[in-house]
C-alpha cells in the first residue's frame, strides 16, 4: 500500500493533509484556519491525499466573508485561507484571501488541470451566492416575515411566523423577569421580531448554516442598530460543542426564549428525542441554554420559564409534558458537571435541590465539592446523618413543644438550632448552611450520648424526634446530603 502511496494510518493521513495545505497557504501570506471537523471529514474521504492551491476572483470578497467560507466548506470540502494577521489599517477588512485549497486523492499528475475544475466550480458557486445575496438585499429585512407563513415550524405548533409570535411575546416576559433595563428591553423586542425573517432568503434556504448569520448580516443593510442585528446572530449561540457563547443580554434572553418554547412546543406534542432520533436538536437545545444560564451567571428557574412558554402555546401543555421537559434538562446539565470533573455523588446531592436553577447548582457543586474535602468532612456528615437516619421513617412531622425538654442537652440542641435556622433558608449557598451548621455539631453529638430518644412516652419521644427532623429539614433547597457517599 505504501509502495502506491496510499497512507492507510488516519493519523498519519490526517498530519500529511494539515502539512501540505498549510504549506500552499503560507506561499501566499495565508494559514489555515483550525477546523478539526473539516480536517477530519477530507481526512476520510482521500487515501492518497494530494493538496492544491486553487484562486477565484478577488471580486467575489465583496461578498460576507461566512457566505464564501461556508460554500467553500459545506459544498466543496476547500480549506479557506486568511491573512495570518487582521490588516491593522483596516480592522473591520475581511481576513479571508482570494484562494482555496482543495484535497486530490491521488498523485500530482495532471495537477493543473484538477485544479482549473475546482477554480471553475467555486467560480460558479460563488455567482450563485452573489445572486442570492443581492437578491436578499434588494429589500429590507422585515420584508421577508410574511414569507415565513409559508414554513412550517411544527404541523401542531404553527409556521414559523407563529414561533415568532411567540417569541414576541415570550422574550420580553423574561427579560423583564432578568433585569434587563429598558434600552436591553427595545433592543430584545425588535430582535425578537426580525430573529426569524432570514429562514425565508434565497441565501439562507440555500446555505441553512447561515441562519442567524445573514440575519446579523441583512439586519445591518437594512439599517437596524447593531445591538439588533448581534442578538439576532447570538440567539442561535451556541450551535454545536465549542461554539462560541452570547456575549450581550437581548441575545442571550433571546436565545433562552427560543429554546424554551422549542422544548415546551415539541414536548407537548410528542416530538421528545427517542434513542438516537433527535430531528429539532432538543438535546443541542437543552445544553446551550444551560451553557448560556452558567456563562452569564444567571439565577433562572427552569419551571418558571417553561411555565411562561407553556402560556403562549396553541395546543394543551399538560403538566407531565413540563416535567419531562424539566428532567430532560436537568440531564443535560447533570452531564455538563460530570464532564467538568465533579463527582457524582456530589452533583446528585446538589440537583436534587437545585437542578432548576442550572446557575446556582453550578454554584453549589463547586461549593459542596471544597467541603468534603475537608479534613474534618466525616465529621460534619457524621453529625447531620445521625439526625436523618433516625426520623426517615416517620411520615408525619411531630409538633414541637421547646418546654417538654427537660435534658440540658435537649435544650442545648434546641438552641443550637434556633441560632442554625435563623441563618439559613432555602436560597442560602451552601456555605451559609454549613458554616451554620458547624457551631451545632458538639450539641447533635452531646444530645445523642445524654438522651434516649426513643424514649418510652410517646410524647417525650415525639417532642425529641420533632427536634431531630427540624434539623434534618435546615439544608432543603439548598442541597440533598443524603446522596453523598457516606452518609
């Protein structure tokens, strides 16, 4: 095989394809921009991997720089070639130079002549761009909602007209409920109306990976702010593992809106992912709004949005729909956690209390995770699990009466709580509840070695189980010890 050239290790493959075109761009004053996805996709598709350095007409730059490099990437698998750095005298210049370089799978012969086919195709490529775009520019954008009527966004849920209107209505509520002020709130409302109207351009229905980036693109033509024309780019963001994070408020609220009502709509009408079958991307969906909700550091509850959601919807959203979509997302943001090194146990224990608010669980796990390292961990569980373990079985919540105490060690504990349940309440962090809880722990073990708690009246022994289960209750809402290792 080697004898025919034929390089049969991927590996190596992959490293002589990377070599050689980043060898042709820099002939020019170019690199290849990283794109591990495209690398690995030619990779797969050449054997005797042979690169060459292809050019089109300058003219063609006039064009987006996305535009270019999505149809020299999606339809002819070309690497693009940028300027190495941004051209200081002109920062807002497009990076990109007027080359392609393209992958033979087979030798050099009759290389020139491979090369004018694929200058020829990407000529003709780049035309049909050229006409969409002009064509798509040649109103404004708003122009183009009617048309969305025409797509259908679900049969049940309506066209994508219908999700705008939504949306509409939907992003405001939350932004309202986020804090954002009220030129936030302008730039939400408008982004709101027009984050939809490129699905019905020649462009985007050609290239549907420009969606939202010819929204950003036409938006400005068009004359909007350009607060508008970024939200109504960031609220498809992120789009795949690694992509970029909104950056400004109305995007990200946009985003969040957008999500929720895919994930409410969808539930409610049957269309929840099944084993690998995923077809609106409710899984993507479910992962970048809890991306976006830890990113920016935002304290939401999950029920609260999709409940606003579930309001605007044209068909019935029945409460067991809601929770499957609250689980679904809480997996998502189960496994975020795990795959940033938290341990398991420690991210049950704060989900259980905290998985609809994706922010603040974040928040708790990194908390919880530094106290049970502690030296003095086995300790401080040891002294919370007595008070569980012995009230788990009892249903009823006892009443408790301070004056039936009649141990100092009962009355100690008491105490003890009291100070504890001042200071603690369900939005505490998990530092406020331990460090609360730590003054208690020689009064929990003074109480269990001085009193019999199951004592043989019932009323003694209720009071004294009422104590115990009102200590066990001090951490609900904030975190679920009972999942911790140890316990």
């Amino acid at each position: 095989m080697a004898d025919l050239h034929v390089l049969v290790d991927p590996t190596e493959r992959r490293a002589a394809i990377e070599a050689q075109a980043q060898d042709l761009a820099a002939e020019v004053g170019g690199v290849i921009p990283e794109d591990p996805d495209l690398l690995t996709e030619v990779t797969n598709l050449v054997e005797v991997p042979t690169a060459l350095r292809g050019h089109f007409d300058p003219a063609y730059l006039e064009l987006p720089e996305p535009v270019l490099v999505t149809v020299m990437k999606k339809h002819q698998r070309y690497f693009p070639v940028v300027r190495a750095e941004a051209d200081a005298a002109d920062p807002g210049s497009t990076r990109l130079l007027p080359y392609f370089i393209a992958v033979r799978n087979g030798g050099r012969e009759h290389l020139d002549v491979v090369r004018q086919g694929n200058e020829e195709v990407i000529r003709a490529r780049f035309a049909d761009a050229r006409f969409f775009y002009q064509a798509d520019t040649a109103k404004p954008l708003e122009a183009f909602l009617p048309r969305l009527k025409t797509l259908t966004f679900q049969e049940q849920l309506g066209s994508m007209l219908d999700k705008t209107h939504r949306l509409e209505a939907l992003a405001p509520a939350l932004g309202e409920r986020l804090g954002l002020d009220d030129e936030a709130l302008a730039t939400l409302r408008r982004a709101a109306h027009l984050c939809k109207a490129d699905l019905a351009t020649q462009m985007v229905i050609e290239f549907t990976a420009l969606q939202g980036i010819m929204g950003r693109e036409y938006a400005l033509k068009s004359g909007e702010p350009p607060a508008v024309a970024e939200a109504i780019f960031e609220h498809y963001l992120p789009r795949f593992a690694g992509d970029q994070l909104p950056e400004t408020k109305p995007g990200l609220v946009l985003g969040l809106a957008n999500r929720l009502d895919s994930l409410v709509g969808l539930f409610a009408v049957g269309m929840a992912p099944t084993g690998s079958a995923d077809p609106y991307h409710l899984r993507r969906d479910a992962l970048g709004l809890v991306q976006n909700l830890i990113a920016h550091r935002v304290d939401f509850s999950l029920r609260e949005g999709m409940a606003l959601a579930a309001d605007l919807m044209p068909v019935p959203v029945p409460e067991e729909a809601l929770e499957a979509v609250h689980r679904f997302v809480v997996e998502r943001l189960r496994g975020l956690l795990r795959e940033a090194g938290f341990a398991h146990d420690v991210v049950e224990a704060v989900l259980a209390a905290r998985g609809d608010n994706p922010y603040r669980a974040r928040i708790a796990v990194e908390a919880l995770s530094r106290w049970v390292a502690r030296e003095d961990w086995p300790q401080v569980l040891a002294a919370y699990s007595r008070c569980v373990r012995i009230t788990r079985e009892f249903r009823e919540t006892f009443p408790l009466d301070p004056d039936r105490f009649v141990e100092e060690a009962s009355r100690e504990l008491y105490a003890a709580y009291r100070r504890c349940a001042a200071q603690v309440s369900p939005q505490s962090s998990v530092d406020d509840f331990f460090n609360a809880f730590l003054p208690m722990i020689p009064a929990i073990t003074r109480f269990f070695d001085d009193v019999l708690v199951m004592h043989g009246d019932q009323r003694l022994r209720e009071n004294r189980l009422a104590l115990l289960q009102r200590i066990a209750a001090l951490p609900a809402g904030i975190v679920d010890l009972s999942h911790l290792q140890g316990f």
